[in-house]
C-alpha cells in the first residue's frame, strides 16, 4: 500500500470585493459563533452552524475561456482547497494547495457553496502573491508545506467573518479534541460537501502516528517530518480531497480557538488506521508573524 497525498487538486485565482454593509464586530481573535447566525443545521455535529467557524476560507482557481465568438471571456472559479483568515490582509493556507503559474481567489464568510441565500454577504478577494514557506518542498508527502496568500484588499470583519489566533510557539495540543473545517470530499457521499464541514479530531502523538503509518506502508523505516502533527477524525466525518489547506483549531481555556494545523495530506479519508497529518503551526508562528510584518514595512508608504 503507497501513502498518497490527499487534498491534492490545486490551483489559483482572483476576484472582486463584495463591501456590503454588515456590522462591524470584536475584531478579536479565535471568537467563534457557537450556536451559529440565524440558520440551524442538524446533522449529528458534522456540518457547520452557519457562520459558526468564521475564520475558516474557501480558496478557488480562476480560469477563462473564450467564448465561441470570443467576444467575450468566461471566468470559472473552482474550488482547490481552504485556508485560514488570520489578518486583514493575510490567509494562511497549505503552499501545495497554491501553485504557481494559476491565480486565485479567496472567499470569506461562505457556508453553503450552492446558495446565495446567506443572510450576510460573502467576500471575494483575490489572491495576489503567494509566499510559501522558504523551506517548503513540494514532494508526494509535501514538506514544510505553509504558505501566507496575500489579499488585493483587506477583509472586511463581520459577523461572519473573523480572524483566527495563531498558537504560542510553546503550546502542546496533544489530547486535545480539535475541530477541521472546509468543503472537501464528504467520506459518506463521495461527493464534494455543499455544506461547510465539521471535522472533531483528536490530536495524535507523534510516535504513536509514525508507528501506524509504517504498519499502513509495510515501510518500517518512515519518518514523519518534522514539520507535521497527526489527528485522527472522532466520528466517520474526516478531511479528504479539496481540504487541502483548511484549519484545524484547537479550544483554549477560555473558549477561544487557536490555528494548531492546517490540513496537508493522508492514507485514503477516514481511515481508522492511519490518522490525517497536518501541518504544525506552532512550528512557523515565527515565520508567519516576520513575514507579515515585513510585508507590512515595506508597503507602509503606499
């Protein structure tokens, strides 16, 4: 049995600014909406509440095609992959879900991929430079596999659209029960999840992970990089195809959540015996916020 990366559909896009007046909110960090805005969805924990993890991106490829007299171009936006709202002008994402040459765009405060129903606006914005992580290796089993997608405007906070924290380089998740969301494969139906998801993992320890791995693979000499954490799905829900890139936050004491792991690969979805890996945010907190900040100096005069 080969591990094979899953989330794998990549590409990338650009659109427009949806500015619809909303209420403006507690810009603060990690705040989720708990019991969700106005909609209710029941479905044994694993759709989202709308608006219940607002932090939570839908990242499409922008592709054009003339039409048949070409006066005129057709722009299709298909959806790759997610992402993390973590400031106004930043997301952060899994770098294999963003590859060059494409362009993308970024959807923010989306719930149910065929409505326009939702009672706030959602916000299109495009992705205007993708900076992976210098160290980032793009293999099978993608290393260091991080990147910061920089918007062509800032986010507008919303009810429904609000940043998440980034871990304390110190924090330890192990034990903890953590929650995914996106749009991927839904392991039930085969099929793409119109709804955004709500994945519960439980963070796995690191050895305990490598040891089923090399089980899964008959390769008893696999290595886990360091770069990674593993979690395995509580309940049959689980991350798959077109997750690539989506947040795992953890709960902290005081009910806030913070970003431990972004979603980057696995053996098949749901599998009981081989948990998903993520990336490990605690190991890029540093990364992230120097390079953000010197984005940030460099763009101070514009």
């Amino acid at each position: 049995m080969k591990i094979c990366c899953s989330g794998s559909s990549i590409s990338n896009a650009s659109s427009s600014v949806t500015n619809d007046a909303v209420p403006q909110v507690d810009q603060q960090c990690g705040m989720p909406n708990p019991q969700g805005l106005v909609y209710n969805v029941e479905s044994n924990l694993t759709y989202a509440k709308y608006a219940e993890f607002p932090w939570t991106v839908a990242i499409f490829q922008i592709s054009f095609a003339s039409n048949i007299d070409s006066s005129m171009i057709d722009i299709e936006l298909i959806h790759v992959g997610g992402g993390t709202l973590i400031h106004p002008k930043f997301i952060v994402t899994a770098a294999h879900t963003l590859k060059k040459p494409h362009r993308y765009s970024a959807r923010f405060g989306e719930w149910n991929m065929t409505s326009d129903a939702e009672i706030y606006p959602a916000q299109d914005i495009g992705i205007e430079e993708v900076i992976p992580h210098p160290s980032y290796r793009d293999l099978c089993l993608p290393e260091n596999d991080i990147a910061l997608g920089v918007l062509k405007a800032n986010v507008i906070y919303s009810p429904h659209i609000r940043p998440l924290c980034l871990p304390n380089e110190q924090d330890f998740f192990f034990g903890k029960r953590c929650i995914a969301t996106g749009w991927g494969m839904d392991v039930r139906t085969q099929q793409l999840a119109p709804i955004m998801k709500r994945i519960e993992l439980n963070v796995v320890p690191r050895l305990l992970c490598q040891m089923l791995y090399r089980l899964a693979d008959a390769d008893s000499t696999f290595q886990l990089h360091r770069s990674v954490m593993c979690a395995e799905a509580a309940e049959v829900q689980d991350t798959c195809d077109k997750d690539g890139g989506t947040p795992m936050a953890c709960p902290k004491e005081d009910g806030t959540y913070v970003l431990a792991g972004i979603t980057s690969w696995g053996l098949d979805c749901g599998k009981t015996d081989a948990p998903g890996v993520y990336v490990d945010v605690t190991k890029f907190v540093r990364w992230i916020k120097n390079t953000i900040e010197g984005y940030e100096e460099l763009h101070a005069e514009e």
